[in-house]
C-alpha cells in the first residue's frame, strides 16, 4: 500500500476527513466524494475491509460515484440475506469506480455479486443459455461483470476481445432460436462480419451479422425469403429492445450484399453471384473477418468455403493498393466534412485503429491467395502470421500489436464507463483523468496520470501512422 493509500485508510478509520487525499489523485468533488467514502467505511459489511476496497477506489475513474455504489450494494445485499464480503469479491471496488452501468446493474441484482470471485474472476461460462429474451439480456451483462472485472485486474487485455465474441456469440445464438420460434419460420444461417466475426468484440460494439440460406427445392421463393426476412426482424427488435436490465446487442445488417437496398437475407447461391459480379475490393476486406455462428451450419459452410476465391486472389495488381490507401482517404475527408473531429478520434483518424486494420488487412489480401495461414479476421492473429513468415519485419508486427491493444484498450474504456458507443478521446482534463484511470494508470498523483496517458496517445499514434504511411504509401507506389 503506498503512503498516500496508507492514510487515507488510516484516516477513514479514524473518521477524519479525507477530502484533500482525494483532490491529490484528481477527484472533482473531493468534499462530495469523502462524504461518500465516510458513509460507506461506516457500514458494518465494509468496514472491516476498509483497507481492500477503499485504496482501490481511491484511484479509480470516479471515487466518489464508486464509494457510493459500494455502500447502496452493501445496503441491498444484506436486505437480501448475502452481505458484501469484500474478501472474495476484491474487484468489486474496480468495477464500481470504472462503471456507472455495471455499477447500477449490481445496485439492480445484489446477487450477481458471486460473478465477481476471485481475482481475476473466472471467464464466462459461455454455454447454450435458454431461448429466452431476459435470460439473453441476463447472460450478457453477468458476462460482463466477469470481463471487466477481468481487464480490471489486469489479465492479458487482448484475451478479452474473444471472452466478449464467445458471450456475444452464445447470446446470439439463442436470439435467433428466440426469433425461429416466434415467428414459426425455418433458420437461417448467422454468419458474422466486423470486430464480431474476428472474435475481436468492444464492450460495447455493433454486432455485425449476415444471414444466408439455402430454400428447399420445393420452396415458393417470394414466401421464404419473407419468412426469414421476418425471423431477422424480429431477431433485432429482440436484441435491441431497451428494458430495466438493459438491451441485448445493436444489430447492423448493412454490409449485406447491396447493403441497405438489398434484402435482409440472400441465398447463398445469390449471394455469391452477387459478389462474383459486382464485388468491390471493400467488400473482399469486409469478408476477411466472415466467421460462421449459429443456425443452418450447411449454408453457412458452403458459403464461407466458396467465398474464398473471391476474397483471395492468387494474383493481385496495385490497384489494391491504391484501393486500400483511397477508402482511408475517404472515411478521413468524409469524417472531417461532417464536423467530426478526428485528432480524437481512436478509431478513424490518423494513427488509429483503423490504420492497423487497414494495413494489416492489405498485407491479408496480397498475401493471402498464396498464404492460407493468413485467412483470418483476427488482426493480433494475422500480425503474428506476417511476422513468422517474414512478410513483415517481426519488430513491426508487435509495435503495431502492442499499438493497436493500446488503442482497443483506450476504446474499451470509453465504452466501459456507460456502454455507449463511441471512440473520441476525450478534450477535457477530467475525462482524461477519468480514461486515464479506467486504462490502469494508478499514479497517486491525477496530474501525473494524465499527461501519462497522453504521453502514450501521442506516441501510440505516430507509431501507427509512421507504419501505415510508410508501408501503403510505398506500396501504392
């Protein structure tokens, strides 16, 4: 325990005020927040374990709003007949202070608490849950508690990215079991695209999906595509539906084949005529990241298996490359005319994620008709391939990987806070605090633990820049 740490317990105990402790590590309301910590080291399920939580609220994103949170948990749990043991829970003050959602989830279900042993906590038990909406919705944010608290506790961050594509997987599943059911219709596959199909998922990403099928022979075409455009539908307005305990996912059905013009869901058959004719080296990069998920395994099999010509070509011109360095150029003039400021932008502007996704996946489509091992949606995967193949030189594989974990943290942590989509780097000093925070920057100090994080922002984003320009600007030439 450091000095600082060691006093503010010490303090507490005593029942002294602790206000200027918390304005050291850059708490806004110092006098709000040692109310809070005073009242919560007051309840008799927290303070015999003062000296395990309240250091580890003491420099979390928000202290005040998570000694509060402790003492309501508290509250309720023993009402409920299972007090807080702060013993066999020790990232439940991690959680409280990073997470105003998962934070008011526990406030709704004390006895979510036991997800929470250990540390790290286990890792979801991503098994078949029942085909229920609630049981959906229950299964995800419980999940959720685990990978949080496990990033919290500082588990390899990138296994997270999968923990968070098994659970959404298995919530998926049920989902369109939910919706087969309700709307007596025949299954479809499930195939996903994005961050979900690399098993690569945010804490609070679009779920990208595609669905296929493949009609019976004696099937009335008109009449089955709109059976399973109606199991789609329902399997969104499902996911999506706001309820007290949350939602399921957010649905995007737009990179189907004609995107918002086209049909909910294709044939296979017709999906591939599609690309074969009118495929764009857009969507060859969109489908790298194709994983099957669920439902009808035969067509989701035959497509992802047939696909494969399309998406790597045994020979390639440079147009690719142009191609490649042009969409980027585009998504950046595009972003910057709409008003969207793109120095903070960790996903879309220069040096963000988007320039590792890009580069690696132009690196997948040259190599990727002659290197098998290469076909994968997974970029930390496909940067350890072009590594061991020497494709790429190895120091540029793990300075991009390391880069873009950073950078998927910093996401995350934006996300964690109220599970709102978004990847602006924050402007503010607070909200930089707040991230840095939330990121693991534990400095006792709030001042040092900023410019840290911004130290790191700055060079995080030359990194990626410096090897995006270098390598696809070269290449292009």
């Amino acid at each position: 325990m450091t000095t600082l740490a060691a006093e503010f317990v010490t303090r507490l105990a005593r029942g002294d005020d602790v206000a200027n402790c918390l304005d050291c590590t850059g708490e806004p309301d110092p006098s709000s927040a040692a109310r809070h910590f005073a009242a919560a080291a007051a309840d008799p399920d927290l303070a015999g374990g003062l000296a395990a939580w309240a250091p580890r609220l003491l420099v979390s994103a928000r202290p005040g709003f998570g000694a509060s949170a402790l003492r309501e948990i508290a509250e309720r749990a023993r009402r409920a007949g299972a007090p807080v043991d702060i013993t066999q829970t020790p990232t439940l003050p991690h959680v409280l202070g990073a997470s105003g959602v998962l934070a008011r989830m526990l406030q709704r279900h004390p006895e979510w608490l036991p997800e929470l042993r250990g540390e790290p906590p286990a890792a979801p038990e991503c098994q078949t849950i029942p085909s229920d909406w609630t049981a959906i919705r229950h299964t995800k944010y419980r999940g959720l508690l685990r990978i949080a608290a496990r990033d919290l506790a500082g588990r390899p961050f990138a296994d997270g990215f999968r923990e968070l594509s098994d659970l959404a997987d298995v919530c998926l599943s049920a989902a369109l079991e939910c919706a087969v059911r309700e709307r007596e219709a025949p299954m479809p596959a499930l195939l996903a695209l994005g961050k979900l199909g690399g098993s690569e998922l945010n804490f609070s990403s679009d779920v990208d999906v595609l669905f296929l099928h493949e009609p019976p022979a004696d099937a009335d075409p008109p009449a089955y595509n709109a059976a399973i455009a109606g199991v789609i539908e329902r399997f969104k307005q499902g996911l999506e539906a706001p309820t007290p305990d949350g939602f399921g996912y957010r649905v995007d059905l737009d990179l189907r084949p004609e995107g918002r013009a086209g049909v909910l869901a294709n044939s296979v058959d017709a999906a591939l005529s599609y690309y074969e004719a009118f495929g764009a080296e857009w969507e060859r990069q969109m489908l790298i990241r194709l994983r099957p998920v669920t439902g009808d395994a035969r067509a989701a099999e035959r497509f992802a298996a047939e696909i494969v010509p399309f998406v790597y070509r045994r020979s390639i011109g440079s147009d690719v490359m142009h191609e490649v360095r042009s969409m980027k150029d585009r998504i950046e003039s595009e972003r910057k005319r709409s008003g969207r400021d793109l120095e903070a932008n960790l996903k879309e502007g220069p040096g963000g994620i988007r320039d590792v996704e890009f580069l690696t996946q132009w690196l997948q489509l040259f190599y990727g008709g002659r290197e098998p091992e290469l076909r994968t949606g997974n970029v930390l995967d496909a940067l350890g391939v072009l590594a061991r193949r020497g494709l790429l030189p190895e120091a540029t594989c793990a300075a991009l990987g390391d880069a873009y974990v950073w950078l998927r943290r910093a996401e995350h942590a934006l996300q964690l806070a109220e599970e709102r989509q978004t990847a602006r780097f924050p402007r503010e000093p607070a909200d930089q605090l707040e991230l840095a925070r939330r990121m693991g920057y534990e400095n006792e100090s709030g001042d040092a633990a900023r410019v840290q994080l911004l130290d790191d922002w700055t060079s995080t984003r030359s990194e990626v820049r410096g090897h995006f320009d270098a390598l696809v600007l070269r290449g292009a030439e």
